[in-house]
C-alpha cells in the first residue's frame, strides 16, 4: 500500500474529500490521510455532497499535522489553492505535490441560498474526484 497525505489549512473540506475519494476509488493501493496546520472541524456540507455521490466521510476527523509527523508517506499532496492562501508545508523530507482547488466555504460565502452554496461544493467534489483518480499515475511519477 502506498501512503498519501492530503495538506490544507483547516483538514475541513479539500483535503477530506480527497482522503475520501481516494479511500472510496483506490482503497486496494493507497491508504489516504488528510490534515492541516489549523483543523477546524469536518465540513458538514462536504459530508453532505459527498454523501451525495457515494462517498461516506462523516466518520473522518479533522487533524492537525503535527499528528501525522512519524508516519512515512510515499507523496504529500497539497491542495488548498495557492492563489487563495498559503498552504501548509509537510516538514519532513517525501516527494510533493501541489494541486490546487477553491475552497467552497469561501465561494459559498457569497451565495444566495443553500443549493446556491451546495453547487460550488459538488463542483470542487467532482474536480477532487477527477484529480483523485489520476492519483496512481502520480505515484509513479
């Protein structure tokens, strides 16, 4: 089994979904992680959209890294969007990689209504999922 972790802020929505889809799409090959430099709790609508689509990760739980730190990873993948904020940096030496998405809660701060907010979350879900499934090809880059 290969070993990633997924790096953001807050371990609440972008990387959760990814530990998620990547636990639901190569559970056989890689054994995810998710965690952050200042976790804020579990995203109640990406456990929504997730569910959505299939993807139970109400049982996750936001970590900070500091957690993960004697663990050995084969990548550590970023994903908060470099455009948007700073992302976390993994302090041990294993081969990075940077793919940024939005962050829904900011997007959706701006929305009128639910299904409004909820459509920025199903857009960065579906693009996680895209990148997510590319993820063995990465492994062996």
């Amino acid at each position: 089994m290969k070993r990633v972790l997924f790096l953001c802020t807050g371990n609440a929505c972008r990387s959760q979904m990814a530990e998620g889809w990547t636990r639901h799409l190569h559970g056989d090959f890689i054994e995810p992680f998710s965690a952050g430099t200042d976790p804020r709790g579990l995203d109640p609508r990406a456990v929504q959209v997730m569910g959505e689509a299939g993807v139970d990760i109400s049982t996750q739980r936001s970590k900070h890294v500091d957690e993960l730190l004697e663990m050995d990873f084969d990548k550590v993948v970023t994903v908060c969007d470099a455009a948007a904020e700073s992302c976390p940096i993994f302090p041990r030496p294993v081969p990075k990689l940077h793919r940024g998405f939005q962050d829904p809660p900011a997007l959706a701060a701006r929305a009128t209504s639910e299904e409004d907010a909820l459509k920025h979350y199903r857009r960065v879900r579906d693009e996680i999922r895209d990148f997510v499934s590319t993820l063995p090809d990465q492994l062996k880059a």
